[in-house]
C-alpha cells in the first residue's frame, strides 16, 4: 500500500469514527444540536434526530463499507456536511452558542472548515478521483 493510500485509509477511518460519534452525540446531548437548527424549520428535536441517526448510518458506512462501494459514501458524507452547513450558518448568524463556540469569531470560524470537511470525504474515499472526468 502506497503512503497516499494509507493516508486516505486513515483518514476514511478517522471520518468514520468521527461520523458515529457526533450521531452519538445528537442522541446524547441534543440540545446541544438544537442549536444549530435554524428557527424556520419545524420539529427541530427530530431533525436532530434523524440527523444523529444518519450521521451513525454513514460514519458506520464509511468504516464498513467495501472499497467499490466507498466512492458512493463519500458523496453521502460530502451531501451530509453541504446539507448542514445552513444550519451552522444559522448559529452564528443567530448568535447562539453550543459546542464552545460562543463568540462570533469562533462561529465564522467553524463555516471556513466546513468546506475542508467535504473535502476530507470526498478524498479520503476515492470519490474526488470518480468525480473527476477521465482523461
């Protein structure tokens, strides 16, 4: 195994790990998940919820899943982080703290890396390379 391959595997493995803990986490401590749902959306208990169970779904799969099968969850996990990323847009343009983040600067800097946690599913699961076009 190539020290690139390696590196995605531990990386994939680490996502994965990290995944299921956060879907733990909305079980566990879900208030501190209400805070990142904005107010329009109704049932925000659920939407945590069911997002915590999907974390756990796809953190499972990306630690699971066979090799040909990992390009299709990287896409997921890339969909999961671009689907809550309004929600963390929420939090600080509603000034709410959770998770240590209680100034506004600690808030925007959190949206700057989620750009970079879709860019970790995307690589760390060869589906940056099935998305770009065949030479």
């Amino acid at each position: 195994m190539s020290a690139g391959a390696l590196a995605a595997s531990v990386a994939r493995l680490l996502l994965g790990a990290f995944l299921v803990l956060a879907g733990v986490a909305h079980l566990v401590v879900p208030d501190e998940f209400l805070a990142q749902v904005p107010p329009f959306l109704p049932a925000p208990g659920a939407i945590v919820l069911v997002s915590g169970l999907v974390e756990i779904v796809l953190g499972l799969a990306a630690l699971l899943a066979p090799a040909d099968r990992r390009p299709v969850v990287g896409l997921a996990v890339a969909g999961l982080f671009v689907v809550v990323f309004p929600g963390n847009v929420s939090q600080y343009l509603t000034a709410t703290d959770a998770f240590g983040l209680d100034t506004d600067g600690a808030r925007a800097t959190r949206l700057l890396f989620q750009p970079l946690l879709v860019a970790w599913a995307l690589w760390c699961t060869g589906a940056w390379r099935r998305l770009r076009p065949a030479p």
